[in-house]
C-alpha cells in the first residue's frame, strides 16, 4: 500500500516513518497521510491532462479531506479546489489558498456562504438550481459584482456504484436536468441574470467507479447538450467541466483503472464529439477526492480487548471506529489491516473488528485474517485517508483523532487531537442548571 513498507525491526512503515513510533508519539488512534503519494496522484491527473494539450483544472474536491495542510499541498501541485461549504471555504482561505482557483459547490449555499465567497473573490460558482441563480444574482447584483458561474447538470447517466454516492440520474436532489430541458431552462435564465457569466456546465455521475464508459457517456450527453445551446440560444461554453469519482483499491478484487486511462477517456470524448461539430475545443475541468488522498491515508489503533464466541466468530475491539470512519457503518465499505507491529507474522485467526462505540453497528472490517491477536497491537486499516477524518464524529463524545502527514522518514503532525475541552467547548450551562458552589 503506497510508500508503506516492512522495515528492518519487522514493522510497517508509512513515508519512512516507523509505525510504532507514530503511535507511541502522536496515539492512537491516528490518521497517517503519506504526503509523498498524495502529490504523486496529484501530479498522476496534471501529467495527464498536460499530454492532451488542452486547457484544463483538476480541482481537488475538499470534501475528501479539508484541512489546511492538505489544502497547501493541492496549492503546491498546482491543483485548484472545490468546496461545498463555508467551513471548506474558510479552511482553504486560512490555508492562503488562492481564491481564484476555488469552486464553490452544494445544493443549497446560504446567502451568508455566497456573500463570504463574493468577499473571498473565489473563480467560481457552480450553481445547483433555479433558486441559487437568482439569489446568485440579486447578491452580485447589490454588490455591483460579475460572477463565474457553471451549472450543474443531471446527464441522466447511472454510475455502477453504492445508491448513496450515485448522483447522476435524473432522480437526484442535485443539478439541473439535461433530459426534460430543465438545463436548458437554466441556461436561458442564467444568461438573462447580468451579474452572471456562464462559462459552461458540470456534471458528477457518482464516485468510487471503476470504468470509463459512465463518464464517455456523460460527456456524451453533456456535448450534445452544449451544440442544442449553440443553436438555440446563441451561447457557446468555454468550460466542461466532469466532476469527479474515480475509483480506488480498498480491497483485493477493486479495480481501479490508471489516472491516465481516466484522463485519456474524457478528454478523447471531448474532442471527438467537439470537433465533429465544429465547436472550440472547451477547458475541460475535473474533481478528484478520493483517488488523491483515499489510499495514501492509514488508520492506526491499539487492540484493547476480544470476545470470542466458540463456533461463531471472534471479535476484537480497537479504540477507535464508526467515530473516526464511518464509512462501514453507512456503506457497508469493505477494508484491509495488518498488525503494524508484526506485519510478517502468519495469519492464523479470523477476527472481526469493532469499535468502541456503543451500538452494534459499529464494526470496522468483518472477517480479517490476523496474527494470533494480543492487547497491544497495533492494527493499521489502509486506505482511510478520505472520507474518514471528513467524516469523523464526536458520537459517544469521542474525541476526535490526531492527523500526522509522513514523508522522507520526516512526521508532522497537521491535525492535534481534540481534548476533553475540546469536546465540552460549545457546552453551556443556563444560570438555573449551574450547581450553587
Ligand atoms: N465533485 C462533486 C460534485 C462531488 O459531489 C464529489 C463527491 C466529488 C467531486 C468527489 O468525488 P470523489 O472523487 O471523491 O469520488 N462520503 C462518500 C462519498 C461521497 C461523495 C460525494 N461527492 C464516501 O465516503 O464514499
């Protein structure tokens, strides 16, 4: 898995950075991101979309993994961002982020998430609905403000992937339908709107997919989309732009294809059906999550206790779970782990692993092959790097845990682990609840 490797003492190792040492330093349990393959993947899209020799952004989608560090480091390999939210805004402004290269998403922004953004000066919005785009542009309007705008469309393309994540039908809270001319509509409209410059349309099938087809598809519908528009109002888009979804290994048997194979589908799509019909070639944007920070992440706990049930199964509890990767629980997500400190040794039981969390559901990885499992190990669950931290909750009032990046044997921590006052710091006590001292 990634720059992770067995060292000399027998142990794992992430970035150069023995994993026993990121335990007994930081705890457990501890988000590890081995930065060195975050910005290989990253520069796995950029290299890609350079060769085609269009204009493009990979924007990288925040909601993966938003914290400052990160956000530094999708600056530092030329990547821009998109946000859904103002803590995602206000993240990626703390972190220096330029503003211009942040994208704004969501189905519903607030007039006082569209206002920090006018302030911020961000390079888009991308707007989700007919409401959006009037109140987009009656606050463009009383700040005498031009906004770039794309609009969401549904292509109608079904990605092969959990219901949950799937966004591109037409039966979806998201965008603007392409099928019963809805979009159309919007276009109409968002070009009537002075405030607004529409640039072209985005469209999301889903995540975590595994072929090109989908999105060949997508681009497909969304093409013939932007030639009914050049013909019947007049308006050509200069940006395509296809969202994100891209699949990663999580366990034997995901198959994920290269970056490049991605790349070359969606761009070789665009040109084709563009140049058929004579229409400048667009910048084509996209907004990986997953595939640039999902298999670089690693979740490392300490194995407390077990209860074996003879002729039944053997659970082991670790000090973590559904609170720091909810995504067993709410997806029925499937993960891999080993014993970080003795990686080597034989597997010789099937465990289940659960978390500490007081409801049943919360179980990690059911029916892992391990080492003969002790109170004290280390058990290190890969590919936990996004949607984990992202998601992670204070359910049980567990405090939150820390993230260390790793790289050239070097760990920083980016992320402390929340404290006790952590915890109780938004609490109030009204003066007829407080104890007479
Ligand atoms: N762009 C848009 C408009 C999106 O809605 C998403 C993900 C992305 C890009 C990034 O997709 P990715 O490349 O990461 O697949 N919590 C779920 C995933 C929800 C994805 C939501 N949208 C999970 O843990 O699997």
């Amino acid at each position: 898995h990634g720059t992770s490797r067995i060292n000399d003492k027998g142990h794992l190792e992430i970035g150069g950075v023995d994993a026993l040492d990121l335990a007994a330093k930081f705890g457990t349990p501890l988000y590890v991101v081995d930065e060195a393959l975050v910005r290989q993947r990253a520069r796995e899209y950029v290299e890609a979309f350079k060769a085609t020799g269009l204009k493009f952004q990979v924007a990288y989608a925040s909601k993966a993994f938003c914290v400052m560090a990160m956000c530094r480091v999708a600056e530092e390999e030329g990547m821009s961002l998109d946000v859904v939210s103002d803590g995602e805004l206000y993240t990626a402004l703390q972190a220096g982020f330029p503003a211009e290269r942040i994208h704004f998403h969501g189905n519903n922004k607030t007039p006082d998430e569209i206002e920090m953004a006018l302030n911020a000066g961000i390079g888009c919005f991308v707007v989700d609905n007919f409401t959006e785009l009037a109140l987009l542009n009656a606050i463009a309007a009383e700040r005498g403000q031009k906004v770039n705008i794309l609009l969401r469309v549904t292509p109608g393309v079904e990605a092969h992937t959990h219901d949950y994540i799937s966004t591109g039908q037409q039966d979806s809270k998201f965008g603007f339908d392409i099928g019963n001319g809805t979009a159309l509509r919007a276009v109409e409209e968002a070009l009537r709107q002075p405030q607004l410059n529409l640039l072209g349309v985005h469209s999301h099938i889903g995540s975590q997919i595994f072929e090109v087809e989908g999105f060949r598809m997508a681009v497909e519908k969304v093409a013939a989309f932007s030639l009914e528009v050049r013909a019947k109002l007049d308006k050509t888009f200069t940006v395509i732009n296809l969202g994100g979804g891209f699949g990663i290994r999580y366990v034997e048997g995901d198959a994920p294809l290269p970056v490049a194979t991605y790349v070359e589908a969606i761009t070789g799509a665009i040109i084709a059906s563009f140049t058929a019909a004579d229409y400048p070639l667009p910048e084509i944007w996209v907004e990986p999550g997953r595939s640039i920070v999902g298999d670089a992440g690693t979740t490392l706990y300490t194995v407390g206790t077990s209860k074996d049930i003879p002729g039944v199964r053997k659970y082991i509890a670790v000090d973590g779970g559904m609170t720091d990767n909810p995504r067993p629980a709410l997806y029925e997500s499937k993960y891999e782990a080993v014993l970080a400190n003795r990686p080597e040794d034989e597997a010789t039981e099937l465990v289940s692993v659960a978390g500490k969390c007081c409801e049943s559901g919360d179980m990690l990885i059911w029916d892992l092959k391990l080492p003969a499992v002790q109170s004290g190990d280390v058990l290190a669950v890969f590919c936990t790097g996004a949607y984990n931290y992202a998601m992670a909750s204070n359910y049980n009032r567990i405090r939150r845990p820390a993230v260390v990046f790793v790289k050239d044997g070097q760990a920083d921590l980016v992320v402390a682990r929340e404290s006790f006052e952590d915890i109780a710091r938004n609490d109030l006590l009204p003066e007829r609840l407080r104890k007479e001292t």
